[in-house]
C-alpha cells in the first residue's frame, strides 16, 4: 500500500548571493508541486531585495527577530509569533534592515518561481 503522506528531510537549498538561506521543503524546486511552496528562511541582520509584484499570495510566519515590509508605500514590521498574508499583485518589498536574524517561514499559493516574482532591477 502506498504511503499517504511525504517526510521532506533533504529540502532543497536555494542558492543565493546575499547571505540569505532558502531551504524549500515543498514547491517547485524541491518536489515540483505548482500549487504551494513552504520554506523555511534566515534573513541576516542589514539584508533586503528588490521591490517585486509576485503573481503568488505569501504568508509569511516570524519564527525569531523581525522582518520589515514595504506594501504598497505602508511600511509594517513584524516580530516572533506574527504573521502577515500578502495577496498576489501587490507591489512589496522585504527586507531585515534590523541588528539580529530574521528566521520565518514563506508560503506561497500558487507555488514560488521566479517567472512569477516579477522583481524590479
């Protein structure tokens, strides 16, 4: 009988260039699902990236530290045990610009992919 249910144990890494680590349990890069992707992040402390209008809802879950949001112009921090929706087509920004990791979990519908962050350069 086949099993009903997947233990993720080897997530896959995404590489990075900003000291950020992306650890993507389910998704596209990690078991090809298209419908959702769940990871786990570490934002160091000073870290950003661009403003992005992502075809995705996020939810986001602050696990340690706090993480900063620009949503369309409103700036709105979170901390530990907080969590925020993002619905998709909403222009935002992420970024740790506080002195300590940010540790949170992303989840995305439909999954993450970069054909659908649409990041500014």
């Amino acid at each position: 009988m086949k099993k009903k249910y997947t233990i993720q144990n080897a997530p896959f890494e995404v590489p990075t260039t900003d000291g950020k680590i992306i650890r993507e349990h389910f998704g596209l890069a990690s078991d090809g699902n298209s419908k959702i992707s769940i990871a786990h992040m570490k934002a160091p402390a000073g870290w950003s990236e661009p403003f992005q209008t992502p075809e995705f809802d996020e939810y986001t879950f602050i696990i340690k530290g706090k993480k900063q949001f620009i949503i369309e112009g409103e700036t709105v921090i979170l901390q530990a045990g907080q969590s925020i929706k993002i619905q998709r087509n909403t222009r935002v920004q992420y970024s740790n610009p506080f002195t300590e990791v940010c540790e949170y979990i992303a989840i995305c519908t439909p999954a993450f992919s970069m054909d659908a962050v649409n990041r500014e350069d």
